[in-house]
C-alpha cells in the first residue's frame, strides 16, 4: 500500500514508519518539527530511516538515502493547501495520523496549542481524507478520554465523557469528528486509544526518559500521587504490531448496533474504537525500580501529591483488538526498559556510573 504518516519524526511515527517500510509499503512522512522537545531528537530519528535534515526545505518531498519506499516532507497540518497538495500528488491508499501536540501537563499552561494541533489540524486530516477518497483512517486517540473512570480495565465499550485535561477532551473530540465523517462521507476510521508508550527513541517529556536521565545525573525525581500511581506500560514494538493489523483491515459498520443502547466504540458507520495496550498495569514505584536495576543506582524520590489532569491508574482492556486482529502484546517491563536504557546510554552516549552501585540482593527504598 501507499499510506501516509503524519508525525514521522515523532516516537511511535518513526518506529511504525520503519516497521512499514521494511515490509515494503510506500510511505510518505510529513511532521512539522516542531519544538516542543529536543528537535535534534526528531532529526535523528528521520536520519535513522535515512532522510538527511540538512536538506528539509518546507514543503518539498525529500527521498530516503536508505528506502527506496521511503519519502519526507516537512509540512504542517494546519497549512491545508499543501496538505491538500501532497494527498493529490500521492494518492494514498491509507493514512495514519500519529501528529499532534502531546502531553496532559503542557496543556494546563498552553491550551491554544492543543486546538490548533489535535483539532484544527485533525480536521484538515479528516477533509483531505473526504476528498482524496481514502480507503482507511487509523489515528491517534488516548486513554486519557477515560479521565473520571473508575471501572478497571477500561474497555472501549464504556462511556467515556468525563475527561480531565485539554489534551484528553482533544482526543476525545477526535474520535467524535471522525464517527461524524463515518457516518455523513462513509469514511472507514479507526481510532486507538494508547495506553502509556515507551521504549527506544521515546519522547524526552515521559516518565522513562525523565526518570533515566535523572538517575544517571544524580539528579531526584518527582513520584506524584505520593507513589500511588499504575499505569498500563506498553511497549513501543508492541503498539507497532497492533496498528499495523489495524491498518491492514480497514473498519466496517456494526449490523448489531443499537441506537437504544448505544456502543460507543462501534456505529452504523465504518466507524471503531481500540484500546491498545498491553493489559497488566505496573505501579509507579516498581516501575523506578526497574530502572534502578538495570542502571544499577539508586533513585533519590521526591513524593509529590496528584497533579491536575493526571489519573492514577490506568488498565487497557484489550480483548477487542485480540479476539478481532490477534493483538497479542508480548514484551515485558524487564525487557521494555533494559531495551530503552541500552538506546539512551548509546544515543547520548552515557558511560556506566560507580556512585551509589546497588549491590546484589540489596532491597530498594
């Protein structure tokens, strides 16, 4: 297939760009490189799939030194005429659409971002999709839309419309703009709810990241919720593999649906909603320990209460994804951070640290 990958130089964009183009889709990249974080994070990770940042003039298609498959374009979502450009000259069979402007504690202090991201710039996705006539629609939702949920593990079956930050509510209006497409253009869409992605090449503003780094530098790290937090730790590989099926089977409309009692995670419509995860949360504090293992240094804990627009737990039912597409996520916590920690030791280029050695059979506070 031909599909297009919107935020290619992000974290899970550019493992699911890489996985595609080894099986042989022709992939087209856009991301806008923004600097939200480290840029030269983005250019390393396009310059992995073997597209050279010294050469992205905005708006001009720049082929892979490494992929004959393989073609990037800086280019930004909000901009609809080259985005409508670029769907005319490529006709894409599929689009993936892993851009938006991440991250629940960044949007209590810049909400406008969010909007213009997650909403205006989904929007231009969605009316490119309309016109161009695209055969499937796989994006990006969250499992933040869960926000207020108590029931565990979430499932998609469940309402879901008591968010509790911007970027969740953003999510949430996504999957609501999409089932509208579904339902008036006949546009086949599926959203995923990610749950908590982590590994290789991942984003300098999530716990993994920030934890390794400040244990590495003997730095302290915050715990919020005084420790007291799960959250369902998925692993990058394994979130490719399941986008990947779904990609592969487009969405089709539910026969059994009931406008009586509505399914919120099916329609009428070509319209369905994933959960995908790996099913078996992992408290905040095993998760510290982990990586104090595998760096052989103790953590220095600040405790901190509940932040605004967090959840203390999260727990992805994803019996949906299994029992349609055989999504079977295999990587633990004990492989999934050794994976990661070996990447940044590597990338940042980080030698092994004497202070404070755990030694064997120590308990850690």
């Amino acid at each position: 297939m031909k599909i297009l990958i919107t935020g290619t130089a992000g974290f899970i964009g550019h493992h699911l760009a890489t996985r595609l183009l080894e099986r042989g889709d022709t992939v087209v990249g856009i991301d806008n490189l923004n600097d939200y974080y480290d840029v030269q994070l983005k250019y390393a990770r396009l310059w992995q799939n073997g597209i050279n940042g010294t050469n992205l003039d905005y708006g001009k298609p720049v082929k892979s030194e490494n992929y004959s498959n393989y073609t990037f374009i800086k280019l930004d979502l909000l901009d609809k005429e080259q985005l409508e450009n670029c769907f005319k000259t490529h006709q894409f069979d599929a689009v993936c659409n892993l851009a938006a402007q991440a991250g629940v504690r960044y949007s209590l202090t810049n909400p406008e971002t969010y909007i213009d991201s997650n909403i205006k710039g989904f929007l231009n996705i969605l009316e490119c999709c309309r016109h161009f006539k695209i055969s499937h629609l796989v994006y990006a939702s969250s499992s933040s839309v869960y926000g207020l949920n108590k029931k565990m593990p979430f499932n998609e079956h469940d309402i879901a419309d008591h968010p509790v930050s911007l970027y969740a509510a953003s999510k949430k209006a996504n999957e609501m703009m999409a089932h509208t497409y579904s339902h008036l253009f006949n546009l086949k869409t599926t959203g995923l709810r990610f749950f908590t992605v982590y590994g290789p090449w991942g984003r300098p503003d999530m716990a993994l990241f920030i934890f390794t780094k400040s244990i590495l530098e003997g730095k302290p790290i915050e715990v919020f919720n005084n420790g007291n937090m799960k959250r369902d730790f998925t692993y990058v590989d394994d979130i490719v593999d399941g986008i990947t099926h779904v990609i592969d089977k487009p969405a089709e409309s539910n026969p059994g649906w009931d406008a009586l009692k509505p399914d919120p995670a099916t329609s009428t419509a070509p319209f369905r909603i994933f959960n995908i995860g790996r099913g078996a949360p992992v408290s905040l504090l095993d998760f510290v320990k982990e990586i104090e293992k595998k760096v052989q240094i103790k953590a220095i804990k600040i405790l901190r209460p509940m932040q605004e627009g967090d959840v203390a737990e999260t727990c992805a039912d994803v019996s949906n994804l299994d029992k349609m597409l055989n999504y079977k996520p295999t990587t633990s916590i004990h492989t999934g951070v050794s994976n990661f920690i070996r990447w940044y030791k590597s990338f940042y280029g980080v030698k092994n640290i004497k202070k404070e050695v755990l030694v064997p059979g120590e308990k850690v506070v």
